[in-house]
DNA sequence: GGAACTCGCCAC
DNA sequence: AAACGTGGCGAGTTCC
C-alpha cells in the first residue's frame, strides 16, 4: 500500500523548506572575526615565504626568465606553457574543455619535480585564505553569518548554498578543516551539532532498485560491503580491518576508488588509476619491493605479482572482471534496475522521483541514473529538517537550526536541551520519516557530533545518540 | 571595466 | 561505443 507522492507533495515540500532554510538563515552562526583576521594575517605571512622559497627554485627561475614582469604564480596558462613547452614534457592529463595539458595537483605530482610541490603549498594556504576566511569576514555582519541554503539551482533538486557556501568548508585536509573551522562558533553558552545519515545515498538506490545482496549488506551491520571490496580487488584472504590499519586503508582505496565511483557510473579502466594512487603503484610493471607495506611487512607489489596480477595492465583486466561480476553478479538486480530505468526514460522521456520530482530533457546514461537517487536523498534531509523546524517552534526550542550539508543537518544546542534534543533528531530521521515515506524500504541510521560549550567547529568529537 | 569563460579545488 | 553525479567560488584570461 504504497503511497505515491504527487507533483503536489514536491511543491509542499519545497515551499516548506524554503521557509525553514530562511529561519536557519535568519538564526546564523557565530564568526570569530578576529580570529579569521589574523590567521589571514599569518597565512599571508606564510605564503609570501613560500613564494619567495619557490622564485629561488630552478623552475621558479625559469618561469621569470620566460615571462619576465608578467610572471603571475597563480596563472596556470603560464605554468602549462614552462612545464609542456619550455621543458617539453609530456602531460599526463589533458583539460576537459581546451585540451591543454593538465596543472591541477595530481597532474603535477606525477611529474615528480620537487619544485611543484612548493607551489602545491601555495595554492591550499591561498585556498583557505581567499576562498573561506575571506568570505567569512565578508560576508558576516555583526559577527553573524548567514550562508543561503537555495531549493531552485540544482538540477537534482538537491540544494545549494551561497555566500558563503556552507557546503564545501574544508573537512578531509586537517589543517584547512583545523584553520576554517576554527572561526564558526555556537552562540555563547551553547554547542555545535552535527548529525548525518549514514550512506544515504547507498540506502536510498536500494529504494529504487531493491536489490537483496544490497539491502542485507544494509540490513545487516556485521556485514562489510567495502571490506569484501577490498578483499576481492587486492586478493587479500582473512581481511581484517579492524585488526590492522593497512587493512582499513585498503578498504578506504575499495570504497572511495572502485565501489563509490562505479555507483556514480565510472568504469574500471579509470578506477585502476585511482585505486594505484591509494596504494603508491605505478601504472607500468610492477617489481617487488614497490607500492604500500600489507601486514608483515610485505609490499602490495610483491603480494600482488604472487596472485598472478602482474603490472598495471593486468590490474586494469583484473578490475574489469571484477567490475562485470559487480554488476552482473554480486549486485545483478542492482544492474538490471539500471538497465531498465534507463530504458524506461528513453521511452518516456522523462522519470519521477520517489518524492514526486519530475526529471526530463536531454540527458545521458550516468545522469538518468544519478539523478533520482541524488534527489530523493537530499529529500530525506529535507523532510527532517522541515519536521524538526516544525517541532523547535511548536516547543519553543532554545535550541536552534543552522544549517544544512545535504545529508546533514546542523544545530546550535542549548546544553539542557542536549539530550532531548538528540532524542527528537533521531526519532525523526529514524522512525517518523520512514513511517511517513513508505518507499523506504531499508532502516535509515544516523551519525552525530558534537562540540562542546562555545567551542568551534573544528572541535567536533563523535558523540552517541541514545 | 564588466561579462563570460576556463581551470582548479572545496564539499556531498 | 562509452566511460564520475551535483554544486559554489576565486584567480586568470579573453572579449567587447
């Protein structure tokens, strides 16, 4: 007895949030301004050091000895032009519109100059100066920000945000997380939450696709989709993550290099180098001797040559065995489920989404079956933070919404209202919009952390809901 | 001197 | 045959 949600229930639920974004505008957070000033200051100081460091390199040298007065360290145009015409290297990467060689930082790092790395340096302290403190002095008044959270940009029905984008502040990188972070703040006496959903997305595909290999890996918290990932791309017997570390990193290249990019709809020859970026192998033959140390102390190299893969090039056939058993094998409802809802737009010309949305125009085989999965999982943020908007005002929160990070929600907490709080974040995202959204068909979990009392962002520790 | 574009890089 | 989805934003560059 499944209720289908109607173009209506989408208009409800965009007209509603719009009106709950505003009130998390209008709230705010609090910005260290002073300190955003002088960490501008010292990342200033910083990056003049540097940039005097890299004049004296020989590659420096040479870019002055080009272009003279023009020489402007942050035109990639005129790094290209030393490193693939002056020096006459080979790019390994080409840009996605005018096909010039590559200067991004992957690309420089597989030249194997010493001297890029200097300019590396340069461009994250210039990123976290110009692209984050900059805009958050700016951009604040009265010490408040007040990022925008939008519901008509994206074409996903997702949401964006602007001035400043609160969606994109530094995280993985701890120094730029340490450094942006720092300057957000709870209002005085109170403490920053944050609470996610657990693999949304992965959850929310199951809803479409219904796969049963899929949805006990959901269902079942023992079991460990990454993990058999990585024991099958890395021929790893008795995988242990939890015992040792190389077996985590192993399991994050798994996760991060093959398992999410193929849902996203890559393909194997692309996730081979990704996957030889997390564990230091080149892309050529392989020797003993090279790449990460697996426990014991062997290197993956050596282990890898013993299990019949060889080079690169037979790493990359090997991944594509492993790719077609993905879809055709391990996950087949998974795959027919694509094969179908595309099939089911070219017909149609367009497709709805779980929560009433309507996708339609031109669009390619990765975005048809990106799109709803995107969308309806943002939904699901979405319904909560309108349900727990809805409740903070019935009540009379002292506690507030902030913001939002597409599968997160944030909350500026009144320590009294802590647990209470934690209680009612959980029931909604857990229990009441399940109940209410009766297309998902797998439990939904969440995540949370927490600052403590008037202590910044970047201070944030896991913190167990009850 | 501003609009439009490219590139690089941060997030999910 | 083709081949990673969605954004915002800063700097550099080109065009008008």
């Amino acid at each position: 007895m499944q209720t289908q949600l109607t173009t209506a229930d989408a208009y409800n639920l965009v007209h509603d949030g719009i009106l709950a974004f505003a009130r998390a505008e209008q709230q705010g957070m609090r910005i260290d301004v002073d300190y955003c000033e002088r960490k501008k200051t010292f990342l200033t100081r910083k990056i003049e050091y540097k940039v005097k460091q890299f004049y004296e390199t020989e590659l420096g040298r040479q870019w002055h000895q080009v272009f003279g007065p023009k020489m402007t360290l942050g035109s990639n145009d005129q790094l290209g032009h030393i490193l693939y015409e002056t020096r006459g290297i080979e790019p390994v990467k080409l840009t996605a519109s005018s096909k010039k060689g590559a200067t991004d930082e992957a690309a420089l790092k597989q030249l194997k100059i010493p001297d890029l790395d200097i300019l590396i340096g340069i461009r994250k302290l210039k990123k976290i100066r110009d692209t984050y403190l900059d805009a958050f002095v700016r951009e604040q008044k009265n010490g408040i920000l007040h990022p925008f959270f939008e519901l008509h940009t994206v074409i996903t029905f997702r949401s964006s945000s602007r001035r400043p984008n609160f969606q994109n502040i530094p995280k993985r990188d701890k120094e730029s997380m340490k450094i942006c972070r720092s300057a957000i703040y709870p209002r005085l006496g109170h403490q920053l939450m944050e609470v996610d959903f657990s693999s949304l997305e992965v959850s929310i595909a199951a809803c479409y696709h219904k796969d049963p290999v899929m949805i006990a890996y959901l269902m079942d918290p023992d079991s460990d989709m990454h993990g058999d990932m990585a024991e099958q791309i890395f021929l790893i017997k008795g995988f242990d993550k939890k015992k040792y570390s190389e077996h985590k990193l192993l399991r994050n290249a798994a996760k991060n290099g093959f398992v999410f990019p193929q849902f996203y709809g890559d393909f194997y020859g692309n996730n081979a180098e990704g996957l030889c970026t997390w564990v230091d192998l080149p892309q050529s033959k392989w020797k003993p001797g090279m790449g990460m140390k697996l426990p014991g102390g062997i290197h993956i190299s050596d282990h890898m040559i013993d299990n019949g893969v060889k080079s690169f090039d037979a790493f990359v056939e090997h991944l594509k065995g492993i790719q077609d058993h993905f879809w055709n094998d391990r996950f087949k409802v998974y795959g027919q489920w694509k094969e179908d809802w595309l099939e089911e737009y070219r017909n149609k010309g367009y497709f709805d989404l779980f929560t009433g949305f309507r996708c339609s125009g031109v669009m390619g085989k990765n975005e048809v079956i990106n799109y709803p999965v995107q969308g309806a999982a943002f939904h699901c943020l979405l319904w909560s933070f309108i349900d727990l908007d809805h409740r903070m005002r019935e009540e009379k929160w002292d506690t507030k919404l902030i913001g939002q990070i597409h599968d997160a929600v944030v909350l500026d907490v009144h320590p009294d209202e802590l647990d209470y709080v934690s209680k009612v974040v959980k029931e909604v995202t857990c229990v009441a919009l399940p109940k209410e959204w009766t297309w998902i068909n797998v439990p939904l979990d969440v995540e949370a952390d927490l600052c403590d009392v008037d202590r910044p962002w970047s201070e944030k520790k896991a913190y167990e809901l009850n």
